[in-house]
C-alpha cells in the first residue's frame, strides 16, 4: 500500500477540489468540499480498494490523509 497512491484514491472522492490540493499533510476536514457524504464515500473507497472497514471515529480521529492513510495500513496488517 502506497501513499501516492492512497492519496489518488482520496481524491478522486472530491468533484470539485483540483487533485493539487490533495499531499499526506492535507487537512482534510477543512477543505471546502469535505461533507459528512464525502466521508462516506471515502469510507466505502476503502472498504473496496484495501478491504479495511473505517468507522466514523476513525475519520475524526485523522487530521491529514497521512493520518487515515496510517490507520488503514496498520488496520489492513
């Protein structure tokens, strides 16, 4: 599991922010876009592409991408 990667997958959960705004430093919940939908969406992104079950908690405990990034790889381990 990349981060380069992760952070692509991320991404392309958002419409309208430009794929530039998107680093491991990000955080997320202050992009404009960021909605309680938009956490949705990345829940079910992971639970396709790393078969890894995210819960609310988990979303809110992450500040930057790194941070969710880092809970799904050692939830994936």
């Amino acid at each position: 599991m990349e981060i380069k990667e992760f952070i692509e997958n991320f991404a392309d959960q958002f419409d309208d922010t430009d794929a530039s705004e998107f680093t491991p430093e990000t955080v997320f919940h202050e992009l404009e876009e960021y909605s309680s939908l938009i956490a949705l969406s990345i829940i079910a992104m992971v639970d396709e592409e790393y078969n890894v079950t995210l819960k609310g908690d988990d979303m809110r405990a992450a500040v930057t991408i790194q941070d969710l990034f880092n809970t799904v790889k050692a939830k994936a381990e």
